[in-house]
C-alpha cells in the first residue's frame, strides 16, 4: 500500500494582486495575525503526516526558506533576556524529524510546471500538493487528513473540491463527479476555468491535492493552456484516461487568501480565535461595527 510522506508547495507566483506589500515581501510570507500564510499550509501538512517538504521557489522568495531555517543570533538573544516562550515558537516552526528541500522555478510557467519541477525528487511516490492562498480551517481534522483517508482506502488521486457560485466557474478547475450527494464521488470528467454555461458542476477545485507519480507523465505531454500556462488540471484530465481519481467534499471553512477580501476574512476570523488577542479583539470589532451602523 502506497503511503503519502511527501509535498510540494509552489511559492514561486509573483502575488501581483498584492502589491505593493510584495514587491520585496513573498505573499506567502503575509501573516494571519502572527504566522505566515505558508506556516499555516506546512503545519496542516504536519497534522497530515507529511515528513518531507518541497518547495517550487524562486529567486525572490528567499523569505520562505529562512523562515524555515533556524536564526541562531535571533534564538541566542531571546535566550539570554529570558524569553522562553518566544524562543520556543521560532524553534518550533518545524519538528527536527522532517526535511525540506527548495527547487528554483526560473520563470512562472503555471502551477502544472511548478510541480513538473519536483519530479526527480517524486517519480516513484504519491505525494501532496499544498497552496498556501488556500487557507482551509478544518477543525478538529484538516482537509488534507482528510484527504488522506480517502487515499489510503482507493489507492488513487484525491481532489479537494468545494461548492462555488455558477458565476465564479472561470475562476476555478470544475469537476464532472456522478455524486453530488456523497463526500466522495469518482470524477468522470475536469476542465480548466470554463464559462458559466460549459461548466460540467458548480464544484471547483481548491488548492489540495494528492496525486500518484503517473501525473508526471501527463505533464510532460501537457502544452500550454488557460493563460498561456501548464496547467495541472490539463495534466489532470489526460490521467483520468489512465487511473480512477477521486473528488472530496471537504469539511472545513475555506479562505481565499489569494484575494485580499479573503485575506481580510481569514485576518478577522482568525483573530477572532486567538488565545491571546481574541477577546480584546472581539470587542474591538464589535466597537467598530457599532460605529459603522
């Protein structure tokens, strides 16, 4: 039985919907409150079981890879003005037992090409694929847990997949699935960001995968698509010729970090959970609001 201890994290986009905040500052590196948005997507890779991290970068993300190497004048001088409870969350980001690896993308050339760059690392192995734009809060088992259960038990690629508006189907890969009444359902069919009226659902797919290797072989065969890209949905589509893949209804509240009215929604949801700042936030907001009306 395969097992899933591997995945990548394409970081390499520019965030131009961002800017000016990442000119110089990755977008992945954005705090919802006090930790990084790409934090957030390797510790539910952790929860998941995942052991070895690769990240698609670029010479402009420098940020990421420190964030996760270990700063030992900033780890010294908590230690000698007794800050033991801010040195213990810089040296936890990571656990000792996992490693990470950081693959340069020279240019962006679409998500499909970002994970084409860790084939010689997952030739032989299923592995996951993690967007950190992609917040998903899912209590007390996270999507990708649960996304792991589903492979454990087919043996075959698993979607994450979410209900959208019919309207936002060109935003999104949209899968044809024979069951929207179960959690899991078998896709029959995926296209990449289809008008309204040529969208085969209205469930599109969020930034979670996990796929067997056999995904390198399609994208390899894969020419450019939607916004002159490689495309893993493309990719997707060619191995549905090949292997059954599977779409999960996920249990979970998704942020679109992408966007900054999601950003902003993950920032106040967040906050409003945080040991430390939720209830003075909480009545910050409410103090607001009341202003507002």
């Amino acid at each position: 039985m395969m097992k899933v201890t591997k995945a990548i994290f394409p970081v390499a986009g520019l965030g131009t919907r961002f800017l000016p905040a990442t000119k110089a500052t990755p977008k992945e590196m954005m705090p919802i409150v006090d930790k990084p948005l790409i934090q957030h997507a390797v510790e539910e890779a952790l929860a998941a079981g995942i052991t070895e991290f690769i990240f698609i970068t670029s010479s402009s993300k420098r940020a990421i890879e420190d964030h996760f190497d270990s700063n030992f004048e900033l780890e010294a001088n908590l230690f000698e003005r007794g800050k033991h409870e801010q040195l213990a969350l810089v040296q936890g980001i990571l656990p000792p037992t996992v490693s990470c690896a950081y693959i340069r993308q020279k240019s962006p050339q679409g998500l499909g090409h970002a994970v084409l760059c860790a084939k010689q690392l997952l030739s032989s192995e299923p592995f996951a694929v993690v967007l950190a734009d992609d917040l998903i809060d899912g209590g007390k088992e996270s999507c990708l847990q649960q996304m792991m259960t589903v492979f454990e038990q087919t043996q075959a690629s698993v979607i994450a997949v979410e209900k959208i508006l019919p309207s936002d189907s060109k935003k999104y890969g949209i899968v044809d699935i024979a069951s929207n009444t179960q959690p899991v359902a078998k896709i029959a069919g995926i296209v990449e960001k289809p008008e309204p009226a040529n969208a085969p659902s209205n469930f599109g797919v969020v930034g979670r995968y996990i796929l067997t290797p056999a995904i390198f072989n399609m994208l390899e065969q894969t020419s450019e698509g939607s916004g002159g890209e490689i495309q893993l949905t493309d990719a997707i589509a060619k191995l549905l010729k090949k292997e059954p893949i599977m779409a999960l209804k996920f249990h979970g509240k998704r942020y679109d970090c992408g966007s900054k009215l999601g950003y902003l929604e993950a920032t106040i949801a967040y906050a409003l959970k945080h040991p430390e700042v939720a209830k003075d936030f909480q009545l910050l907001l409410r103090d607001f609001v009341e202003c507002m009306a």
